[in-house]
C-alpha cells in the first residue's frame, strides 16, 4: 500500500481556553492536505485567528495537539509565515527594505538578499515602487509588501488573517485575484480567515465553518470551482450557488 501523505496541518481534538474562561475551542479535529486552499468563517468569537495563532507556535494548545507537517508549531515555524489585516510595514525603510527584513536578522548575505528581493517585488507586482516608503503606497500596494516580505522566508504554509478586510471592495476583488495567482505558482498550503462569503469562495478548495461558544467545527464544505479564478468566476451560477450555500450554512450556525 503507498504510504499515507503527512497533512500538512493536522488539529487532534484540541481545546483552547484563556485562564478559567469558557474555551474559545473545544476538541477540534480537523486536517488540512498540503496545497490546499482553507478559508475559516464563522461567527465573531468563534476561535477562528485562535487556530492560526495555534497553527503558528504563537499561543499553546490548553489540550489536543496540533501538528504542522508533523512537527510541533514552534519546530515548524521556518516553514509558516503568518499574515495579518494590518500590514505592519516599518515607515523608516522603503519597500525593498522592509521586504529584506528577515533576511538581514537571518544574516543572509547581501547579494544572495538582494536577489530574493528583487524576485519578489517583481512576483507581487512592486518592483516600480521598490524604493518608495510606506506613506507613499496604496492600501493594496502595502498589503503586497507584506506578503512579498512573508515570502522571503520561502515558506510552505501561509497563515493568513483578514488581510484584506480594511480594503474597498474593487481593490480587495484584485487582491484576491493576486492571491489566487500566487498560490497556484508556489502551490503553498494556505489558512485563511474572513468574515466574507464570498471572499472564501472565491478563493478556497475548502471551506471549514466554525459554530461559537465554544469554537467547534460545523462544516466542512469542498469548492470544486475551477482554477485559475477570475471576474468571470464571480459572475458564474455556480459560484452564486456556492456563495448562498454557505450563506445559508453560517446562518445555521449562528441560532445554534
């Protein structure tokens, strides 16, 4: 028999409480197969950014493992890069700088730095703008900054919190669109939570559902929508059809 794929992400009944709250999750099981797309949604509270500060090492399990390809979050860490909503891009360096950050604190040599930056800013579209500062950008040119600077790292898993929510609608459609680009060209395992339907559609080959109080899994939802995913896929009867679907899954969940 061939031998098993190790998931890429895998939750082992794990319960998750802050002091003596009530947990914010409560034994969860749930895997995640490398290249996968998985977006989370659920109601505010329900523990979705809890299970991506797990998945990061950032904040330990109250009970239950969680295993990251299968080694322990902080033994995985070289292999994540997390994503918040704010961009967090430091005013003082331009946009090549703060994109090299990690590789200077890793003390990687200067010309081999410099190639891996000049290769991402021209990935996510920046290259024009390399030398410009933060102030100067648009919310969507900081948002790629900060993902070309989480990339620098080469990770295989990208954890990803709400990070286009602040963005007007048309730039956080082409954000996704940009998105959707980059994944299906470095085929990374991706968590991705938002609180938008059909952001989650748009982008994912699943899509888990959170119920609250405390945090469980309720659904486990495929998206058999086609790659790559465009404007004409928003437009489709089908993706319409996915979008009220989960609609109706998320309103299920919040009268339980």
């Amino acid at each position: 028999m061939p031998e098993a794929r190790v998931p890429a992400v895998a939750f082992d009944h794990v319960t998750k409480r802050f002091g003596t709250a009530k947990p914010i999750l409560e034994s969860l099981s749930v895997s995640i197969q490398p290249g996968e797309f998985v977006s989370i949604v659920g109601p505010s509270g329900c523990g979705k950014s809890t299970l991506l500060r797990l998945v990061s090492g950032l904040s330990p399990t109250t009970s239950g493992t969680v295993e990251v390809e299968g080694m322990t979050p902080k033994s995985a860490r070289e292999i994540t890069s997390f994503i918040f909503q704010d961009p967090t891009l430091l005013p003082w360096r331009t946009v090549r700088r703060n994109v090299a950050l990690g590789l200077e604190l890793e003390h990687t040599a200067r010309e081999r730095r410099d190639e891996i930056v000049s290769n991402l800013l021209t990935l996510v579209g920046l290259d024009h703008v390399a030398d410009s500062y933060p102030r100067q950008l648009s919310g969507g040119m900081k948002m790629r900054a900060s993902i070309a600077r989480a990339l620098a790292s080469n990770p295989r898993i990208l954890l990803l919190d709400e990070p286009f929510a602040a963005l007007d609608e048309i730039t956080r459609d082409r954000m996704n669109e940009e998105l959707i680009r980059l994944y299906q060209q470095q085929s990374w395992t991706v968590l991705f939570v938002t609180h938008s339907v059909a952001e989650a559609v748009f982008l994912s080959t699943r899509i888990l559902v959170l119920a609250p109080h405390p945090g469980r899994l309720a659904h486990d939802i495929p998206i058999d929508l086609p790659y790559p995913r465009t404007a004409e896929t928003r437009a489709s009867e089908s993706f319409d059809q996915l979008v009220a679907h989960v609609s109706r899954t998320l309103r299920e969940v919040h009268t339980v």
